[in-house]
C-alpha cells in the first residue's frame, strides 16, 4: 500500500481535476485517480462547449457561486493561456411566464444584473437566424456565453501537475475505505491511503455514492451538430448567442453560434429528454430518428439551421431528483470524505467555484461559499 498523501481525488473530469488543482495550489499532496485518460470523452465533460450564464432560472441562490467562477475562469486563461469562455451573449426565450424566462428575470433582478428583456419582435429584429412566436419574449444577459470544457478540463489539470499532483489515469477505483484516521483507496494497481478523499464520480456516482443518501438518476444525452444553410455567418459569435428556448409544453432546447469553422456548424440539444442508462448501458449511437426529431423542432424556431447534419455525440447526465447538486462533506465519514456529485444539466460553469469549495471542505471542514442548497440531507424521509 502506497501512503503519504494528504488527498486523492477520485475522478478527474470537470470537478475533480478543478478539486486537485485547488487542493495543489495550497500545498496539498495530491493523488488524482481517473478511470479514463485524461480529457476524455467518455462522462459529462466533452462536445465542445457549454453554456455559462448568471441569471439563472434554476435558482437566484446559484448567483453568487456564478459571479465567483466568472472570476476563476478569468484567472485560469490568464494562468494556462488556453481559450475557455466566449461572452457572445445570451438569450432566455419563452413566454413570458415560462420557468426559463420568469426564472431568469427574477435572478436578474434580485441580484441586480445587467439584461434587457425583448418582445418577438425585437427578437427578431436583433437576432435573425431566430423566429419566436409573438407571444414569445426573452431576457438577453451580454455576459452570458460558452466554455470550452475539454480546454478548461485540461487547463485545471495543467495546474494540478505544476503544483505537484501525481496524476493517474487509467486507473479505476474499485472500492475505499476509511482506515485509521484517513482512508484508503484501492484500485487494480495497488492501494493508496491519505488524510482525506475527495470523491467526484460524475455518472459512476451510483456505484460509487450509494450511502451518501442523495438519490442520482443517469440519462442518456445527445449533443448534435449542423450545417446551417446558407453557411455559418449569420451562427458567428459576434452575431449569434447562445439561448436556452423553452416552448409552451415546458421543452427546452438550447443551442451554441458557430465556433469551429465552416466544416464545424452549430451545436443545439434538447435540455432534459433523455433516457435512463447506466454507464456501462449506455447506447453511443446516435440514430436517424433522433435527428429526424430534433432537425423537425428546430425547423420552426431556426429556419436555416437544421440545414445538413454533420454528427451527433453522446453524453451522460446524473441528476438528482430537484435537479439540484450534491456538495458536501459524507454524511457517515465527514471528517475524511468529500463528495460532489449530480452536476449534470447545469453544472459545468461552476467548475473552478466547485474546486474551491471542494478544497475548502476538505482541509477545513467548512467553505465560505452558500452551499446549504447542495446538502444530500434533504432527500431524507421526515421523522416519524
């Protein structure tokens, strides 16, 4: 059994490598263990890119960690040079009592964040490759935009590395364990023990979290690709935001501008549609009758951008059942065990706030970041 590190973080996509980043930076000596290679394609933290926006319709409580991770993803391009987030502006579109409009409004207000709310026809006017009904309007946030999440993943692994983490890939967990005053992780290569565990298992969180009490549900999701006709120039960055649409049935899609060049076009998926899979079920075929559905949805919202299709990929989703994430020290091991878990949906952008408050938990128990939404307590049955 190998010893001597003060943390192992178990999973090193979006939140795991922000944890081992954040723990390194502080002097900690990090073990990060992936299952997969580094950056990969497998989880939730792939397709190219992922919305970022702070008037947010899940919750007003989320603003304060967004304005936080809008400045650690500053500090991250600065610190690694790679390209992260493009501010290309936002839209929330639907009518105006919908969750994704009335929700957005209220974060924009209570919070006192810059927007504009557009009628249909504004929206138009400003924005030509969409045609909302006209009883549509939609909250348009300047700062909203997209992130890289291969590029950011990469990025906090970088740091990991140059603040000394040891980082292992291709290396599975099988089980841990508390040991001693620590715990002890084992793997196929060997085990591994530390003064505390950081356990950020994305999909796998099931397996993996089963006594944490937070039930996660895991969904097949499909991110699709087309060529507008016409070309891209209208889907540019500089003319085209990305939005999250949600029509009178409480469907939402969503979509990106054109940022991979004129073979790349423009990313759209249905938010929340997907069906239950494990991952080791999990069906990575992108099949014509799901094109056929999306493309016909699109059709009238997006004239020219179902246009051709280049390519559908997969993802996964783990999902608690309010939608809301798991953050917090382990309900039956507090002192040694860290957990995050159910991101998926939304939770992309915060990951460098999540780091930090990961690294908080873990070191000192406590973080100064609002983080009581998060807690796995409240799927609890009531007493009695």
């Amino acid at each position: 059994m190998t010893s001597g590190y003060d943390a192992i973080v178990l999973g090193l996509g979006g939140m795991g490598s922000a944890a081992a980043a954040h723990l390194a930076a502080r002097g900690v000596r990090v073990l990060g263990l992936e299952r997969f290679g580094p950056v990969h394609h497998q989880g939730s933290s792939h397709g190219g890119s992922r919305i970022t926006r702070q008037s947010y319709f899940e919750d007003p409580a989320y603003v304060p960690l967004l304005l936080r991770a809008y400045e650690l993803y500053d500090e991250l391009e600065r610190e690694t040079g790679r390209d992260i987030a493009t501010l290309c502006g936002g839209l929330m579109i639907g009518r105006p009592e919908s969750r994704t409009v009335a929700g957005a409004r209220l974060s924009a207000e209570q919070w006192d964040l810059p927007h504009e709310m557009l009628d249909a026809r504004e929206l138009r006017r400003r924005f030509p490759t969409l045609t909302p009904a006209d009883d549509e309007v939609a909250l348009h946030e300047a700062r909203a935009g997209l992130l890289r999440p291969e590029n950011t993943v990469a990025a906090h692994l970088e740091l990991a590395a140059r603040h000394g983490a040891q980082l292992r890939f291709e290396e599975p967990v099988t089980r841990w364990e508390p040991y001693r005053d620590g715990v002890r992780v084992h793997t196929a290569q060997g085990a591994y023990r530390a003064d505390r565990l950081i356990v950020c298992p994305g999909a796998w969180a099931p397996e993996l979290l089963a006594d944490v009490g937070a039930p996660i549900t895991v969904e097949r999701k499909i991110m699709y690709w087309f060529r507008p006709s016409g070309g891209i120039g209208p889907y540019r960055p500089e003319r085209h935001p990305i939005y999250v649409w949600e029509d009178p049935d409480g469907i939402q899609v969503y979509g990106f501008p054109a940022i991979d060049g004129p073979d790349g076009g423009a990313k759209v998926a249905f938010f929340r549609d997907g069906g239950v899979c494990t991952p080791q079920t999990i069906d990575r075929t992108v099949h014509d009758h799901e094109v056929r559905a999306i493309a016909d949805y699109l059709g009238p919202r997006l004239p020219t951008l179902p246009g051709s299709f280049i390519k559908g990929v997969t993802c996964m989703y783990s999902t608690t059942p309010d939608e809301h994430f798991v953050i917090a020290r382990h309900p039956r091991h507090p002192e040694a065990v860290t957990v995050a878990c159910g991101f998926s949906g939304h939770g992309f952008k915060f990951v460098p706030v999540v780091g930090e408050i990961l690294a908080d938990l873990a070191l000192e128990g406590v973080t100064r970041h609002p983080i009581g939404l998060f807690d796995p307590g409240r799927f609890a049955a009531p007493p009695g």
